[in-house]
C-alpha cells in the first residue's frame, strides 16, 4: 500500500513549502510578519512568539510555510521598524508568498538567486503608510 502524506503540513516534502528565515528587526515585527503568514498558510511554527534571548548576536526566527494558494489581498500591517526576510522553496511557492508579503508590507527586493527547481529571495519589509497596528496575539 502506497504511503499517503497529508499535504497540509509543512514537514511532507512539497513544492508549496517555503523556508522562511527573519532577521534584523525586533522580536515584535518578527512575531507580526510570522502572524500575517500564519493566517494565511499552514506552518510548523504553531502560535510561537519570536523571544529575545540574552545573547548578544543578532537573532534570526525561522518557520515553513505550505504556500499551495495564492491568498486574497492582506490588509496592510505596520512594523516598529525594519525587516529582512530570505524567502527559500520552489519558484510558485515563493511568488505566492511574497505577493501576501507585498500585500501587507511595504517590500523592496535586496537579491535573489536562481536554481532549478528552487529559488531564494531576499525581501526588506516595513511597514505600510497606513495599516492597522499588529493584533495582540
């Protein structure tokens, strides 16, 4: 009997599966980027909220997301500051979730890099000139 996987979760290799990788910004603009994606794909990050640790280097907060669908447009979100994002999966994948991304922030592209069957791009995301504030989650 073949074994079936449920496509809805981040950890079943997938073409829709994203790695997302967010640094340079507070916790908070972490934990806000990672709500507007979590409602709005599947991921393995549960309700988590990014933490500042003791440490001195700076942080990075990483999650998957199933990006299988291209979601309707997100109202826009303001951000204390700044923040990178490193985008990481399959070409359709990425362009999904970076249109949910461009919806909800303001987002200019920093790089990119282009394989076969994989592509990474590196976003710079603030907030919009107008949004609602992050939810208190």
């Amino acid at each position: 009997m073949p074994e079936t996987r449920d496509s809805r979760t981040p950890h079943a290799p997938s073409p829709d599966l994203v790695q997302v990788v967010l640094g340079e910004c507070s916790p908070a603009d972490a934990d806000t980027v990672f709500n507007v994606l979590r409602a709005h794909f599947t991921s393995d990050r549960g309700s988590d909220a990014p933490r500042q640790t003791g440490e001195e280097c700076p942080a990075v907060w990483t999650g998957g997301f199933l990006a299988a669908h291209t979601p309707d447009s997100v109202p826009g979100v303001l951000l204390a500051g700044s923040v990178t994002a490193d985008l990481q999966g399959g070409p359709v994948a990425v362009a999904r979730l970076r249109r949910t991304l461009e919806s909800a922030f303001v987002v200019s592209a920093a790089g990119s890099v282009s394989g076969d069957q994989e592509v990474e791009v590196q976003l710079r995301l603030t907030g919009p000139e107008r949004g609602a504030p992050p939810e208190d989650g």
